[in-house]
C-alpha cells in the first residue's frame, strides 16, 4: 500500500508539474516575480553594473513572457521555490530591519525628488543590505520590508530594487562600497528601468 501511495503521489506532483508549465499565468506571485526579475538582471548585468547602461534604456533585453516564465517555474513539495528565500528576507519586522531605532529607519528611507510627488516624499518601502561579514554568507543578505499603503506598483518596484542591490553585491566592480552606496546605486537603476520593465509585464 504505501509502495503504491508513492507511485501515485509521485504521478501527481508530475502532472501538477507538467500542468503548471502549460499554463502561462499573467499573475505573479513571489517564484514568478522571482524568475522574472532573476533573468532580467543577468540579462542586463552589463547595463547594471556599467554606469553608462543605465541612460541606454534601448539596449536593455525585455523580460520573460509569461510562456517563458510557466516553462522555468518550480513545483517541489517542502523545497524553497528558489535561491532568493537565501538572501533576501521580505516582510521583516521593522524591530529586525532597524535595532537601533527611528534613527536609523530614517537613514533607510528612501527619498523621491520628482516634480509630482515633491521633495518630501517617500518610498513605500525600505531596503536595507547586509554585508557579507555581518550575515557570515558570501554574498550577503537584503531585508526588505513594505510600508501601510504600499501598492502592486511598489510592491514590484521594491523587488526590483532588492534584485539590483543583489547584483552589485555580488559584483567586484561593487565589493568594496558600503552598504549606502549600493542602495544608492541600484535604486538609480531602479527609477531609470521600472517605467520599461513594467510596459512589458
């Protein structure tokens, strides 16, 4: 009996599998987003890493089509979907994100300077990144976390910006900034590319 549950349920997963992959969903959830925003940055990590990349929004490659995306996507019964639950942590508590207090969560917020939204507005979202020798891994690690109110819009934008920390992090070109200046950084990436990535969502 069990040899046979096994078999069945091991058919089943297959099929779940299988039936995933030939239905191309336009939703995304957090393993969707994920394959999605992991292969636009190695698609465009030389326009990422290259300073000069980000004005040039034409040479940067579109993201997956949501065909594309149903091919790659993963179904394994108690297994992370993906690598990003390694180094990207959303959703933490603003007690872990910010030990030392209001000071610092003022540091990790992140300001909007454009003609709509004034100079005293903010982000819906902070963003903090962890050095390698803080979190003991070799890549380091990124908490991100989203405020009251916060929409699908700032919602896909903080993944975006989470995803482009990540890169430089793991980049040599980037070893040796500090956390600021990554956030920094990939944030300018992020307001440069989000209104062309999401024309193709």
């Amino acid at each position: 009996i069990l040899a046979g549950f096994v078999v069945l349920s091991a058919v089943h997963q297959v099929c779940t599998y299988k039936a995933i992959q030939a239905v191309p969903l336009k939703t995304l959830d957090r393993h969707r987003l994920h394959i999605v925003l992991d292969s636009y940055m190695k698609s465009n990590l030389d326009q990422i890493i290259g300073q000069s990349g980000i004005k040039k929004q034409n040479s940067w490659k579109a993201p997956l089509t949501p065909t594309e995306v149903a091919e790659r996507e993963s179904f394994l019964p108690l297994m992370p979907p993906d690598q990003s639950v390694r180094w990207l942590s959303v959703g933490a508590s603003l007690v872990d994100i910010c030990p030392s207090g209001v000071e610092e969560l003022e540091s990790l917020m992140i300001r909007q300077e454009t003609e709509v939204n004034g100079p005293n507005q903010y982000e819906k979202y902070i963003l903090k990144v962890l050095s390698s020798t803080t979190t003991g891994s070799d890549d380091g690690a990124i908490q991100l976390t989203f405020f009251e109110g916060a929409n699908d819009d700032d919602l896909i934008a903080g993944m975006f910006h989470a995803y482009a920390a990540n890169e430089c992090m793991r980049n040599e070109v980037f070893r040796n900034d500090d956390a600021s200046t990554i956030v920094e950084y990939s944030y300018a990436v992020t307001k440069s590319q989000m209104p062309q990535f999401m024309s193709h969502l």
